[in-house]
C-alpha cells in the first residue's frame, strides 16, 4: 500500500515538472493583469485586463501565449463601467461562452460591480466572436 501511494506521488511530480518546462514565466509580458487560462477546441485562452479593457489571446500553447495577438473583447465609455476592469473569467455552459469580471467608476471603488458578456460557439471557430 505505501509503495503505490509513492509511486503514485512520483508520477504525478513527474508529469508535473514535464509540464511545466513546457513554458518559461512569465508566459505574458508586457499585459497580462488578472490572469484567466482556459484550454478549448485545440488552443488554450488567457483572458486579462487592463485598467479600461478585457482581453484576451489564443494559442496552440502555453508559450505561443507570450506572443499571441490580444484582442479587446470588452471596453465601454459609460462612466459607471469604464474603469476598474478586474479579475475576467470565461466558462462554457449550454451552447455559449460567457465572460465575467468586475468593472467600475475610475473614481473610487465602491461603484464596482458584476458584468456578463455572452458569446457565441461555432464548431469551426471555438472562441467568441473577436478571435
């Protein structure tokens, strides 16, 4: 029972430290606030923010992420959301993408609130519309 058990350990540092030289850190620099990775249809996605924006990057790998094309997929100029973008996260559930994250007042923080952006899935093209 003890030998499985190590074992057991073993292979999952193993395959951890084989993964994780898979990439150098930071895997984004410069950009990459509030970090968000999720993997779908082949490519993995990091979501992040600026002050002002969503945004988000696809690659075939976690290093491709370093350099991949971002693309802002929430902005507003509506003074009760504009500022204070935090902490996005992306799921799938019942045929849609859905993007959460905080956004706010650039005044103070007590303005910040919940926001929801859905997004569509396509067989050919599993990402929202602005990829």
């Amino acid at each position: 029972m003890g030998f499985r058990k190590m074992f057991g350990a073993l292979l999952s540092l193993a395959s951890v430290v084989s993964f994780a030289s898979a990439w150098t850190n930071p895997i984004r620099s410069p950009g990459g606030s509030d970090p968000f990775v999720t993997y779908s249809g082949g490519y993995y996605y990091l979501m992040s923010t600026s002050w002002t924006d969503v945004e988000i990057a696809r690659s075939t790998t976690v290093a491709g992420l370093k350099t991949a094309e971002k693309k802002v997929i929430y902005t507003s100029t509506d003074t009760s959301r504009d500022s204070n973008v935090w902490a996005p996260e992306v799921h799938y559930f019942d045929g849609a993408w859905y993007v959460y994250f905080t956004a706010g007042r650039s005044s103070d923080l007590d303005g910040q609130r919940t926001h929801v952006l859905k997004g569509i899935y396509l067989a050919t093209m599993p990402c929202f519309a602005a990829c």
